[in-house]
C-alpha cells in the first residue's frame, strides 16, 4: 500500500482523431511535476494518463510523458526521481522502449 504524502489530481485529455492534444497531455505532466515541486515533493509517480477510458494510443502517451518529464527535470527541480506505475506488462513495455529510445 502507497502511503503518499501528497497526491496530486490531473485530468488528461481524450483521445481524438481530428484534433491533437498533445499539449494538454504534456501540461498534465508538467502541470503536475510543478505543483509536487512547490509542494516540496522529491519523488513523483505516474499512471499512463489518459490510456485507459480516454483511449489515448499508449506508446503516443509514453513518448508525451517521458519527453515532458525529461524537459521538465532541470537542474533546479526539486524532484529526484520521477516513476511510471503502469497498469500492465503491455503498457510497461512500451514505456520501457520509448525510455530506451535516446533522448
């Protein structure tokens, strides 16, 4: 059982096919690590948002949340580890390929 200090509620887009929201995806995370930031969070945890119900393509939403991460962890943040706690080995996977991908 997680025992949380802080949890920080997001809602990410849904899926659409003729518009892209790719941005409001991005700002789920950055959004996210900056208000855990000013919380004085050091660690952040994940779900693949927007996958589930909203239909977002798993590997699009992986590539969205680790570039965002990546960019977001600057020298000044305060965070020290950022974790993607995935649903299933199938959605571990492909997080784990985008992660491996050089950034």
């Amino acid at each position: 059982m997680l025992s949380p200090a802080w949890v920080v509620h997001t809602v990410g887009p849904v899926w659409s096919d003729d518009e892209d929201r790719s941005s409001l995806l991005a700002d789920c995370h950055r959004n996210s690590l900056q208000v855990a930031a000013e919380l004085g969070a050091k660690t952040v945890a994940f779900p693949a948002i927007s996958t589930g119900i909203y239909r977002w393509p798993v590997r699009s939403a992986a590539e969205i949340a680790l570039t965002t991460v990546r960019e977001a962890l600057t020298a000044e943040s305060t965070i020290t580890l950022v974790r993607f706690v995935l649903y299933d080995q199938d959605a571990h996977d492909v997080f784990a390929t985008v992660a491996a991908k050089p950034a």
